[in-house]
C-alpha cells in the first residue's frame, strides 16, 4: 500500500473510505440544512422565494444521497465519477436556482 511506502496517514486509510464518504454527504447536507435555515430567517429581506428554494434543494439533497447509495468508496473510478457528476452538478446548479427563487 502507498501509505507504508511514503508514510502517508489520510482520513480514508485512519477511518475508512466509506465513513470518510459518509462524512462528506453529511457535510454537504449540514451545509444545505443551514443555507436553508439563514434564508428561512432573511429571505424576506432579500425578496427571495422561499418554498422554491426549499424545494430546489431538498430535491437537490435526495439526488446526492439516492446517487452515492451505490458508491463504493473502496473504488477510485466509482468515487471519482460521483465526485464529478452528482457532488459538481449539485454545485453548479446553485447558479440556476438562486435566480429561480428571485422571479
């Protein structure tokens, strides 16, 4: 394994690729969560649409957690794949619903 060869410690190798996978969906959603929460607070103040956005991204948090079901994080191809397509997808799709949510 390379982590004997150059002494590298990552958080996959000390906790598992699966909880390091997990922790990541867990992170994006905390993230969500809390974006949703601050505009249910200001979004009047901002003349922002709030049940589109909530919408928007409630679907946007079942589609990254129904496509990383079948993840393996032991597979490089597999996490890379999910890295570029679902978690990218997740991130530009911002630009395209904070415009929604201000019509």
């Amino acid at each position: 394994m390379e982590t004997k060869k150059y002494g590298i410690i990552t958080y996959s190798v000390r906790f598992g690729a699966n909880n390091v996978l997990l922790l990541c969906k867990l992170v994006l959603t905390v993230i969500y969560v809390v974006n949703l929460l601050i505009y249910w607070n200001y979004g009047d103040v901002n003349k922002i649409n709030f049940s589109i956005l909530m919408l928007l991204h409630l679907l946007s948090l079942g589609y990254l957690w129904y496509t990383g079901i079948a993840v393996d994080a032991c597979n490089k191809k597999q996490v890379m794949e999910y890295y570029e397509g679902p978690i990218w997808n997740l991130f530009y799709s911002q630009f395209i619903y904070f415009p929604l949510c201000c019509l």
